[in-house]
C-alpha cells in the first residue's frame, strides 16, 4: 500500500489502495459501481439493525428487529412437516421461541435449559408466543462485550461481495475521512442549501455510522436531514448537467423564422373550431421562440385529445413561411399515418404538399417521397423513425417536432435534430410533445434542458367518459351492451390487449374476439384492426368506421393513439387488468370525444393482483390525465413513467424523483445560483454524481 500526503482527494484514490482489495474484490465492487474511495464513501446503507441496545422480551412488537437475551427453558426437537428445534428463552418479562429447522446436535447441546443466550434476529408472531427464526445468537460469557456503539448499517451488495467484508472497506475508508487523510470537499456553499440543511461531512458520517438515538422511521422514509443532504447534492448535479446541456444548445445559432403569415391565418380561419385559450397560449410561447435566433427546445405537455397536433401544424406552418420544411416524427406507423392525414387535410388547400415515410412504403412510393423531401416540393414530412435514416436528406429543415416523445430514446430525437444542422451550423427549432402529464417539479428535473408548456384544456364539449370495471364472467352482458348501443345509432370500440408482449397473439386474440362478436351480433357490422395488417387494410377500415359504415371496431391497442370517430362512445377493454395506468388512459380517450355521454368497460380476469384492483379504481374514479399520472408515478416510479428518456439520464443513487419533490424548487435556485456565483463548484459536482455519464450531456 502506498501512502499518500494529507487530504489526497478520495476520487483519486483507487479502492486497490485499501487493505484487503486484489484484482477479484476490485472486479467485485465495480459492479457496485465502485472505483474509488469516494465511491465507497457515498456507497450508502439502504437500512440499519439497532443492536444498541437489548429490549425486554415482554416489550416485542412482531416485525421488529432487535437484540435479546434470556435463559434458555426448554429445547426440544418437533416432527412437523419439517423436522426442528424449538427453544424457549425467557428473560422474566416475558418469553419467546427459537425456530430451527437446520440444526446439528452440537447446536441442540449448547442450547440446553439454564443457558444464558443473546440473539438478535426479527420477531414473528408465531404459536403461543412470539418466535425468531434462525436468529443470530451467541451464549453468554462473563466478560461479554458490551452491544454495539453505532446502528448496524446495511449496505447494497453484490454476488461474491458478504456484508461484513463491505462493511470493513467502508469503515477503513470512513477511518481515513475522518482522520483528515482523504479529501472530499463540500462543493456546496452553506448559503446554498435549504435552511436546515448539514453539510456534507457530517451527513456522511451520520449515516454511515448513526448515533442510536436517532429516529429510524425518518430514514427509512428517506426523511433523515443527512439524506436530504445528500439527494440534494445528486439533485442538484442532475439539475446542473441538464443546464449546461441546454446552454450548449443555446450556443448553436437557429434560422430564425419570419412572423406567422397568411397562410397561418387562413389555416386558422379554415378550421372548424376555433383554438382553445391553452392552445392559443401555448402557441404563441412556440412562435416567440420560432423567431429567436437560437433553436427553439420546448416540450408542450398535453392530455389526450386537448388538441395538440394543430398546434404543431401551426409551427410546421410558420416555418413553411419562411421557406424552411418542417418533419414530424411519431412512434407507430398507425399515429404517423393519421398525423400525415390530418396535415395533408388541413395543408393541401393551402399548397402545402406534404410527405410521408414509414418502414411500410413501398420502393417506388419511397423513392417519390424521399425525392420531394430532398428537392424541397415537400414542405412537410411526416413519419415514423424512418424520417431519420441516412437516405433521408431535407432541402433545409427548419423545424422538427417529436410527437409522444416518452416513446423516443433521446438518441433518436437527437438524430432527427442532426438531419437538420446546415453547413453554415445553424441548427433546426424543436417541439417535442407529450400526452405523459407528469407533475411540474419533475417535469423540471427529467426535462431541466427544455422549455415548458402546458395545454390544461381540454376543447369544449367533450364529456367525461364513465368508467366500469368488469368480470370477464360477466362477457355476455358487456357484449349485450354492445348491441344496445349499436342499435341507438352509436359505434363502439372492443380493444384485444397484449398478450405476452407479442404482437402475434395479440392479433390472434383479435381474430378471435372478432369471430365470436360476429357470430354473437350478426345484425353489426363489424370490422378489425390490428398491427399486423397491410396499411392500405388498416386505413380501409379506419375509413369505413369514420363514415359510420362500422358499428363496430374490433381492435388491437394499435387504436391506443391517434383514432379520432366522435360518434364512438363505448370503449370495452379486454383484460384491462394487464395494462398499465398510462395505457389505459390513452385508450379511453378515444371516446368522450363527442356530444353524446360515453362509456368505457374494463373488463377483467379474476383474480386482481393489489396493483391491477388499484389501477382500474383509479381509472373509475378520474378522467383527469394529471390526476392519473400522479397515480401512475406512485404505483410505478418516475423511471417507468418517463420511459426511456430515463435511461442513461437520470438514474438517480441516493435522490428519489418522487420523495423529494419538496426539495426541487431549492434544487433549481442552487442550480442558477452555483452556475452564476461558483462557476468552478459545478465540474467537480458534475464528475462526483455522474462521472462517465457525462459525456452523455455533450451530444
Ligand atoms: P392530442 O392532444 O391527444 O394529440 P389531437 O390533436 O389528436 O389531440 O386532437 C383531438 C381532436 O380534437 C382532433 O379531432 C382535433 O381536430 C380536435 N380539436 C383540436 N383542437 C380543437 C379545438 N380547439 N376545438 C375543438 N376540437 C379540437
Ligand atoms: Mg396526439
């Protein structure tokens, strides 16, 4: 082991410095992520074991874990189902049983009555009396030593990696911290943090070794001030790093875009609607920024059906204007084909031509799409992430607009972007858009480099959609109400949910329901959809089912995006249970979007799993998006809710997005503060926190 002079900053000591670390162990703790001794320092304990102290056995609460000591009364082997050892210990407060059921006869000796035992293990409630099973346990000797000083922490281990051995690293790492020999400055100054907050030395050392008087209920809730500390500190590096990445951005120059013109007036007298206020709101934060000379990076967050598309073809619109083409991109071939629709409708009368390209045209079509956009007779391209491949070449591209972005990698955004940079590195606005309504304090950490804006209206009219929930022992009644609302004239939707996550047996499941809806209601006319079908069949029976010539659309959740028929106005979902709060929201919004009240059934199978029963409760009660991605967030965490903008992003170590919202608005005044007043503070945080992932900020 070499030594080194006072203070050696601890990211630059390599755990193979610390005794006991070769090669193997090294390998070991890499897969924790830890290189470092500052690794090892921030590697935290998720829990902690009070062995402080020794509770009377006549105070035990099941579901607690503690020390004990007592006499051993009684040790007698049972023949249950399984063979074992039952010990009766008393410590004249009360009485508990030891349950063994792997035990040698050493082990059945040293357990004899009148021997005097401590054991430390979680406390069940068993038979007659309250029991440990295999507690840890030691006889008791005269000089016993006493319990222990600190709280037992408990760390996150990995295979090949025991809990004391780690233990033992971090407390030689921890003996050096405190010993002033290793470095670990505090990058944060003290006017920064919420008030109350410690810094970052004793919030270190309070968790890697808390006094025993301390609440444990507040760590276990992430509550403690020294984990506050800490996810601030990760907080506010994420914050950061999302920052400079957006001033990075900030850096290129963007064409600028001329003032919406006439033709933008005549789009908007056309429609047979006028805008909301939160449409119109909304639009103008996108045509402020479309004449900056910087690009524009907004998100605009939007529930289903609020009308967010005529807002984009607004923007593609205004950037048409100024002679620039504008790309659309979705996430299924489906939504991409009734973007390119409703586009072609409302810009076609204007001259706009607009392109379409998906992994489904054929050569020729492909070839003629791929022609206008590189020539420019194209204005507008819409499509699927085929828009980005390397044929693809824009006359010049002014704006590009990601529509449901949570379905994206932010690699794939980026790469549309890319298409867009000129010669002359002027670099293309972007409008990304999400029907994923998540809170506003995290919409501010996972999308700390956009802009924000809200669409909170929905468009007059609309009712909101009453929601059953449903046996599927019950299919006959569901499928009687089928024909009821048929026969008032009305249309309905019946959804085949996935199956096993293939889309082979969902489409199966598909055919299926269809033949037997058929055969059940032979005066409807009933028609399929699923993903697996040629597009010009799909369209077909989209078209059919628009005119009113279906009553019925028998469906895969293809339909989850995109299908707009106002006379639909009930929606049966097969197996409700299987989808998850989002999915289900998405699909519903398909209906209530006409004059007439709309229902939604979510039929089941029996039996619910806790968090399926709580799903569909939640889809009953709300029709509210906001309300139900609050819910979503819950039972799920942010990480699945934000999709696979997550991934490589934000993987957070110590932070929870959920629990410490409260700490966000502190997080983003730190962050503004940090950047203007301790420049020199923000490299080190950034490395601290996310160390390789860095360069995933400079794409
Ligand atoms: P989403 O925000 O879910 O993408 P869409 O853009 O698909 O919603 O809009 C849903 C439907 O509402 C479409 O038929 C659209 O034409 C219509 N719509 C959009 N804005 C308005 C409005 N201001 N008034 C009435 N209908 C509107
Ligand atoms: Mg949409």
């Amino acid at each position: 082991m070499s030594t080194h002079n006072a203070a050696t900053p601890a990211h630059q000591i390599p755990v193979t410095e610390l005794k006991g670390v070769g090669p193997r162990l090294a390998e070991r703790l890499e897969k924790l992520h830890i290189h470092t001794l500052q690794d090892l320092l921030f590697h935290l304990p998720y829990r902690y074991q009070d062995r402080t102290r020794i509770h009377p056995i006549g105070s035990l609460r099941p579901g607690s874990e503690v020390v004990i000591e007592g006499e051993v009364q009684l040790s007698e082997i049972k023949f249950g189902r399984r063979r074992m050892l039952l010990t009766r210990i008393s410590d004249g407060t009360g009485s508990l049983t030891l349950r063994f059921f792997h035990f040698n006869n050493a082990q059945k000796e040293g357990l004899s009555p009148g021997t005097r035992l401590r054991c430390f293990g979680e406390v069940r409630s068993g038979g007659a009396t309250l029991e440990m099973v295999h507690p840890e346990y030691r006889r008791i000797i005269a000089e016993m030593s006493e319990v222990e000083e600190h709280l037992t922490p408990i760390y996150p281990t990995t295979e090949g990696l025991q809990m004391p051995g780690l233990r033992k690293l971090i407390d030689q790492a921890l003996d050096r911290y405190s010993a002033g020999e290793v470095g670990l400055p505090d990058l944060i100054p003290p006017a920064l943090l919420p008030a109350g907050m410690r810094g970052l030395r004793e919030s270190l050392l309070t968790l890697h070794r808390p006094p025993p008087d301390i609440a444990l209920s507040q760590f276990v809730d992430g509550e403690h001030p020294a984990q506050q500390r800490l996810a601030f500190e990760e907080l506010l590096a994420h914050q950061l790093s999302l920052r400079l990445l957006r001033q990075q951005m900030r850096r290129y120059p963007a064409q600028p875009l001329a003032p919406a013109g006439e033709l933008s007036a005549q789009l908007t007298a056309s429609l047979p609607f006028t805008l909301t206020a939160a449409q119109s709101r909304v639009l103008a934060e996108i045509r402020h920024d479309l004449q900056q000379p910087t690009p524009m990076q907004r998100l605009v967050q939007g529930d289903v059906g609020c009308g967010k598309t005529i807002v984009a073809a607004l923007a593609a619109l205004q950037s048409v204007e100024s002679g620039l083409q504008a790309a659309m991109m979705a996430p299924t071939e489906l939504l991409a084909e009734q973007h390119y629709r409703s586009l072609s409708a409302w810009l076609a009368p204007l001259g706009v031509e607009v392109a379409w390209l998906t992994g489904k045209l054929k050569a020729k079509e492909r070839r003629e799409m791929l022609a206008a956009i590189e020539e420019g007779t194209a204005m507008v391209a819409v499509g699927t992430h085929a828009l980005f491949q390397e044929e693809v070449v824009f006359k010049r591209l002014g704006l590009v607009v990601v529509d449901e972005q949570h379905r994206f990698g932010v690699h794939q955004r980026l790469a549309l972007r890319e298409k867009g940079v000129q010669q002359d590195g002027t670099h293309p606005h972007q409008l990304i858009m999400t029907a994923t309504p998540i809170p506003r304090t995290l919409a501010m950490t996972a999308y700390a480099d956009l802009d924000l804006s809200i669409i909170d209206e929905l468009p007059p009219g609309r009712t909101p959609v009453e929601t059953v929930a449903i046996t599927d022992e019950r299919r006959e009644e569901v499928i009687a109400r089928v024909a009821t609302a048929c026969a008032e004239g009305r249309q309905a939707y019946w959804v085949c949910t996935l199956i096993e996550e293939s889309e082979k047996l969902q489409c199966q499941a598909a055919e299926d329901s269809l033949e037997q809806l058929c055969a059940l209601l032979p005066h409807l006319r009933i028609a399929l959809v699923h993903g697996r079908m040629k597009p010009q069949e799909k369209a077909a029976a989209m078209d059919a089912f628009k005119r009113a010539e279906l009553d019925l659309l028998v469906a895969t959740t293809v339909i989850e995006v995109g299908v707009d028929v106002p006379n639909a106005s009930l929606m049966i979902i097969e197996n409700a249970e299987r989808l998850g709060l989002a999915q289900l929201h998405q699909l519903r919004g398909r209906v209530g979007r006409g004059s007439t009240k709309s229902s939604c059934v979510l039929m089941y199978h029996p039996p619910l799993s806790q968090q399926a029963r709580e799903r569909l409760g939640v889809m009953r009660e709300s029709n509210d998006g906001f309300v139900i991605a609050r819910k979503d967030l819950e039972l799920r965490g942010p990480g699945e809710v934000l999709g696979t903008r997550q991934t490589g992003m934000l993987q957070l170590r110590i932070a929870d997005l959920q629990r410490d919202q409260p700490l966000m608005q502190d997080v983003t005044t730190a962050a503004q503060l940090l950047l203007q007043a301790y420049p020199r503070q923000v490299e080190p945080l950034l490395q601290r926190w996310l160390g390789e992932k860095r360069q995933y900020a400079n794409v």
